[in-house]
C-alpha cells in the first residue's frame, strides 16, 4: 500500500507509520489500554496484549500507525490498516454486488492518560483520508458489542453498524462508513 507519513499538524500531532522494529513501543500502549479496558470498563477482550511477534508482522505487511504530538515525543495512539481483514468475515458479509473496495481498521487505540481529548476522532480522519487516498469506497471494522459507548462513538462520526460477528469468543459489531 505504500504508506505515507501524515504530515498534518492538528494539535501538533503526527501519524508515522510504524516499522516492525518498533513494535515493542505499540506493543505497551496496546497492553496498557488492555489494562485501562479490563480494570476501568470490564471489557476483557484485550486483557491479554496483542502477540509482539503479530504486531511486527502487521508492521511489515499492513500499514501500521503511532500517533504522536511531536517527533520523538511518547507513543499517544495507534491503528492498523490494510485492503483486507485482519480476520475474514463471512463471504457476502457486507452485502456487496460487485465487492466495494474497502480500507480495514484494526486496533484503534489511545492511551488511557490521552483519552477524552478527541484523539480518537483525529485517528479516524486520518483513516479516511488514507482510504480516499487508496480509493476505496468504504471503511470498515468491527468493535466489542458489549462497548456502548465505543459504538456511539462510531456512531456519531457517521458509521453504520451492518451485523454482528464472533471470533476469538468474543461477539463483535461491524461497522462500515464512506471516507
């Protein structure tokens, strides 16, 4: 997908793409938000963090981003994206005649200390531009069904929830937006 870095200085933030040599730093926010989720929210289903070796992987063969205020300032969000799921869904899933082209979101995550401050919704614009940039016709995810305030979060920023999916033991809303 060739990634690009984000230059856009909202706030003075910054969205690097992130190699696989630094994953160990993602690797701890991940596991840190796991935590926060677990401890403050009951949402079990990152408890346990996010395989490194997988992270370094992704790093490799998808696009995978850290947010930061300034360069060499502390890791404060993350996402991965790429041209196909993580996890596939279900042939037909998505209800697509001609099957739309689609940018994946995986692990979207802000630190617990910098949540709150609209970092989330900065991630979310710098995915669909990333998407138009790839011309693809949606963006799409899936979240924890049990996170009622994740989905109105998405939600509110537009996204339409299209079903339901499980995996991993957990059941998961799948949501789907135009960039």
């Amino acid at each position: 997908m060739g990634p690009p870095d984000d230059d856009d200085d909202d706030d003075g933030l910054r969205a690097e793409c992130v190699a696989p040599e630094g994953a160990e730093e993602v690797h701890a926010l991940l596991a840190a938000c796991g935590r926060h989720m677990a401890e403050a929210r009951g949402f079990r289903n990152w408890e346990v963090p996010y395989p490194l070796e997988r992270l370094r992987r992704d790093a490799a063969e998808r696009e995978l981003y850290g947010v930061r205020r300034e360069p060499g300032g502390g890791l404060l969000a993350t996402y991965t994206l790429a041209l196909e799921p993580a996890v596939p869904y279900a042939p037909g899933f998505w209800g697509d005649g001609p099957v739309a082209r689609a940018l994946y979101l995986n692990r979207l995550a802000v630190h617990p200390d910098a949540q709150g401050d609209g970092l989330g919704g900065w991630c979310m614009r710098r995915v669909e531009e990333r998407a138009r940039e790839l011309g693809c016709e949606a963006v799409r995810f899936d979240v924890l069904a049990a996170n009622a305030a994740l989905r109105t979060f998405y939600e509110r920023l537009g996204y339409s929830p299209r079903g339901m999916r499980t995996h991993g033991g957990w059941e998961f809303a799948c949501y789907e937006g135009r960039p």
